[in-house]
C-alpha cells in the first residue's frame, strides 16, 4: 500500500526556519543542522505510517487534515 505524500506549507517553512535560527543561535549550528536533519526524517516517518492516520474533513488547500489516531486517549 502507497504512503501519502506529505505536503509542508510555506507557513510550517518559516516556521522550521525561525526554530532553527533560533536554535542556531541559542545552541549553535551542529544542534540547528540536527533539528533540521531530525524534521526530515520525521516528514519521512510520516509518510510511510499512513494507517495510524484517518482522514478528518477538513481541507486546507484542497488536502484532507488528517488526525494521528495513536495518540487518541
């Protein structure tokens, strides 16, 4: 079975991108390269554990918002 794709929105870039700076700044460049490295990998994840989500209907720019069903009380 297919994962989805993920999609990061222009606004979870800027997003990622003050976290990181912020990091950089905070901790230095290694820790900012690692968080960075650390998002990826997770978007990854993400993608291929598609059964632990179900589909909501919400759209937000023509995609489904979907819901992480193993965190669920």
């Amino acid at each position: 079975m297919p994962g989805y794709k993920i999609v990061v929105t222009w606004e979870a870039i800027y997003d990622i991108t003050d976290i990181a700076e912020y990091i950089e700044t905070e901790f230095g460049k290694k820790r900012a390269d690692r968080f960075q490295n650390e998002i990826q990998e997770q978007l990854a994840l993400l993608s291929e554990r598609h059964s632990a989500f179900t589909k909501t209907p919400i759209l937000y720019r023509g995609y489904f918002i979907h819901k992480n069903l193993s965190r669920l009380p």
